[in-house]
C-alpha cells in the first residue's frame, strides 16, 4: 500500500499535536494544513513539514493527491467540514466531539452511506491501549459485578483569546457561538468511559435500551457567556450509577483527572483517564492486585492514526470498511444523544442550532367549498406521526405530518440503532417541537393522531403516575426512555394537546405517509 496522504483542516493546538505523531507514522504523509489564517498556516507547515498549504479548507478537499482528512477546528462546523470532505471523496478522522448534536451526527452518517465513504470520530481515548486494557478486564469479570463508575476530566481556562485573530475575540472554550463550554470539549470524555464501561461490561449485543442510561440528571455553573463551567452529571444504567463531572475553570491538580470503575471484587483505577499511559487494579481492602502500563509512542495520538490506517489498508484490500470497530458510529451516536440530553437540562443550546428538525412544506390546493373537508383548514392544527426500526433494537426512523393553515409540512428523521418506542416518541416530539416554535401556531389547539398505543396511552395516562412514582412503572422497575418522555410531557404540557388514536397501515393517508417517511429514514442507517 502507497503511503497515505493526509490533509490537516485547521492549524491550532490540536492540529499540531496531531501532526507530531502523524511525523512518526510509517504509513502516512504531512501533505497538505488548510488554514483560514495564512500566516498561521504557513507557520504550522514549515514546523510539522507540510508540504502544502491552503487558505481554504475547499481548496484542501479539492485536492486529488489527498487521501484522508483530519478535521480539527471548533466543534460548531465539524458536521460541514466532514460533509463536505466525504463528498470530495476524502476518508475523515474528525476530532471530538464529531459534531455538536445528534442530528447532525446522523446527517454525517448520511453522507457516509451515500458516498460509502470512511469516518471516524477522533475520540482519542477509545484508541488508547491503557483504556482498552481496562475495557478487557472489566469484560473478563476482574472486578466483579459492576457497581459504579467515577471519572472527572476539570482545568481551568481564562476567556482571554490564544491567538491575536479577529474571528477569536476569546478562548474558544468560552465563546458560545463556536459550541464552547466544558461539555463538549472535556465532557465527552468522562460520559464516554462511562458509557464504554457499562457496554464492556455487558456486552455490545446486550441492546440499546441497556447501553443507554435509563435516567440522566445535571447541575451547571454556567459562565456569563453562556456556556457551561461546570457540570456535575449522573447516569444511572440499572443498578449501576456513574458520577461524572467537567469543568473549564476549576482546577485541582490530578484529583479531577481520574477515573474509578468499581465493582464487587475490586476497582480499576485510571490516573489521567482520557490518555492514560498506566493503571492499577485493587481489592476492596485496597491491596493491589494487579497493574498495566502503556507509555506513548509519541503523544497518544498515534494509536487513532494507526487504527485509520489499517481501515484505508482494509478499504484497499477490497473490504468496505465505513468505520473502526473500536469507535463505532453507533457507539459515537450514543455518547452524543447523551451529551444532547445533558444540554437539555441545563438549558445550553447555541445560537447556530435549529430544533434539528427539518421542516418541508407543501402548498395544498383547496378550493373554497373543499374547505370544510381538509382537515389542515382550519382553528386546529392537525397532526399525524409514526415510527419503527428494524430489529428492535435496529435502525430506525420517524415521520410526522402537521396540517396548518392550508398547508401541509413534514419532517423526518433517523438513528443507527434505536427501538420503535423511542422512534414513536421521536416523531411526536419533533411534529410538537415545530408547533411551539411557530408563534401562530403554538396557540391554535392541537391534535395529534397516532398509531401508538404506547405514546397516547404514557402521555395521556400512565405518565401521572410515572412522575408521582419518581419516575418508576407499576412494576417498581425505572421508565424505559425517560429523557424522551420527559421532553414530550413539557411539550404536552405547554401547548394545547389533545390526542387520538388511528389505526396503523388502514389506508389513512397521513398515516401511511408518515410510515413512508420513517421507512426511508430507517434505509438511510441499513445500508
């Protein structure tokens, strides 16, 4: 295999400290550094020996001599940049997190199926030897039956801007309008160990509804920028709880920097989780039992980059490889659905985010005496929604029709692995999402009629219950979706609902178009 060329968007910290391990790969090539500042850019090159360099990153993608890209700019366009680079024909190594929501991980995905392209999000950590070691003991039962996960990842930065550059006023970790704060920059960390432990434990084939937390809750300290300080999280998966916390400007030494997976029979202990080069693993008594050291190669980053290159050398070889086993895309999705859901509740959205929900609109022809028969002509606004996977747990999708003044509008979406509960759910939530953000029609009575007896009966009835119980069911067990349930009850609760029940695949037209759109969504993640 030739060596592969690679093309670096963006010339800051990150960047450079991708380029000094890729220097060291044997496979690769410091080809190209795209960087809006020129003078940066020039620099950057010259120092890590880039041969090229380019003022635009399109001028990077149109390149033919590059073969795989590493994004490396703000969080706020990793979605576009990764679009645009696959579409160009690019393999993509993106830095965490790969985009700034869900939506638009799934848009990215997408984009992967359609060009049947390679795309990895550089989650460091989930290529990390020391890590994947912890992962395999506590897979092999090491430390007993899982109890309780601890990981805190906390620094403390200024606002005052790194570079003297017009397009950074301030330190990006605090500038909103580039997804700044401490949940996406080193949050995503502490809820990915989480995450990837309780997956190990169980096993990847345990389903969806086990690897995601069934309860999710946050407390923030937000700046007065408006992005958050500090997050102290908690995910409960079962019996097993993790408690997490981040921070931009909290600092104390290595007693935030840790990760403890404790269990019955002894506890993992990882200094420096997130690039840790060395672990212990100790009785409940706190003897040792065991320990593992893995010191860089270079800086940690060389393990990702050497993990893509075997996936170009797979895709060389013949094999359609989209993604590395060692950083799924379902496995990137789930943490993202996750960092989303703790936003949620702290209430932190940036300025360039929509609802995620893209909402097509379709004039219909209503003659004045047909009037009384369309049901989207009218004081009501009318509402169809549906949803389904494949496999349950699978891929999925949802759709959803709103019928509003003479005119018909429709949204749809998808996910790689998901349940047909949480895809009937997810259409109703976005046809109500679009409603309360219309200020004309957030007033107008709203009807939904839907094919889920689930939906209609949890949100109508059975969710009373669920809220005076703390959230526990009539079998004292905890609420499947729950982060779900709880953004479609504020939804019902804040506009005029009422709800009906219509029977699925009888010929209802709205009906059988929402099935449509939640079909060729569920397609989208089956290919």
């Amino acid at each position: 295999m030739k060596k592969i060329n690679w093309g670096i968007v963006g010339a800051g910290r990150i960047a450079a400290s991708f380029a000094e391990a890729l220097k060291s790969s044997g496979e690769s090539v410091c080809y190209g550094v795209a960087s809006r500042n020129q003078q940066r850019g020039e620099a950057f090159a010259q120092k890590w020996g880039f041969a090229k360099v380019y003022s635009d990153y399109a001028a990077l993608f149109a390149d033919p001599n590059i073969d795989a890209v590493y994004i490396a700019t703000p969080h706020m366009n990793h979605a576009a940049l990764s679009i645009a680079a696959l579409k160009a024909g690019k393999a993509v190594l993106c830095e965490k997190s790969a985009t700034v929501n869900a939506r638009e991980l799934q848009n990215v995905y997408e984009i992967v199926s359609e060009t049947r392209g390679l795309y990895v999000e550089a989650l460091w950590t989930k290529f990390n030897p020391t890590f994947r070691k912890a992962m395999e003991w506590v897979a092999a039962g090491r430390i007993g039956k899982l109890k309780a996960i601890y990981a805190d990842f906390c620094i403390a930065r200024t606002a005052a801007p790194i570079y003297s550059d017009p397009d950074y006023p301030m330190n990006r970790l605090y500038d909103i309008n580039l997804a700044g704060g401490a949940l996406l920059d080193v949050g995503i960390y502490p809820v990915t160990a989480a995450l990837t432990t309780v997956e190990s434990y169980l096993g990847s084939d345990a389903g969806e509804g086990l690897l995601y937390p069934e309860q999710i809750d946050c407390l923030a300290r937000m700046t007065e920028t408006g992005v958050d300080a500090f997050d102290s999280i908690a995910l409960k998966f079962g019996d097993v709880v993790a408690n997490l916390s981040c921070s931009i400007d909290t600092e104390c030494g290595s007693v935030l920097k840790e990760a403890r997976i404790v269990g019955t029979e002894g506890t993992i202990i990882l200094p420096y989780f997130w690039m840790a080069q060395e672990m212990e693993l100790i009785s409940p008594d706190e003897k040792i039992i065991d320990t593992y050291a893995h010191p860089f190669a270079v800086n940690g980053y060389e393990y990702e980059i050497e993990e893509f290159c075997r996936c170009m050398k797979t895709r060389e070889a013949g094999l359609l490889v989209k993604e590395t086993l060692l950083h799924t895309h379902s496995q990137s999705l789930r943490v993202i659905r996750v960092l989303d859901a703790i936003r949620g509740k702290i209430g932190l959205a940036y300025p360039f985010e929509d609802s995620g929900y893209v909402i097509k609109e379709k004039t219909l022809c209503v003659k004045e005496g047909e009037k009384k028969k369309n049901p989207s002509v009218g004081k009501d606004i009318t509402v169809y929604t549906d949803g389904g996977c494949s496999g349950n747990p699978g891929p999925g999708g949802w759709g959803c029709v709103i019928l509003a003044d003479g005119m018909e509008y429709t949204a749809s979406g998808g996910e790689a692995v998901t349940t047909n509960n949480r895809m009937e759910l997810s259409a109703a939530i976005a046809a109500l999402s679009a409603i309360d953000q219309n200020e004309k029609w957030k007033e107008k009575p709203v009807v939904v009629h839907i094919d889920s007896q689930y939906v209609k009966n949890g949100i109508t009835t059975w969710i009373r219950s669920w809220k005076k119980n703390g959230w526990k069911n009539s079998e004292k067990q905890p609420v499947k979706n729950r982060d779900l349930w709880e953004l479609l009850d504020e939804l019902n609760e804040r506009l005029n609902v009422s709800w009906k029940w219509v029977k699925g695949h009888s010929g209802n037209k709205y009906n059988e178009m929402c099935d449509s759109l939640a079909t060729k969504e569920s397609l989208k993640y089956s290919k």
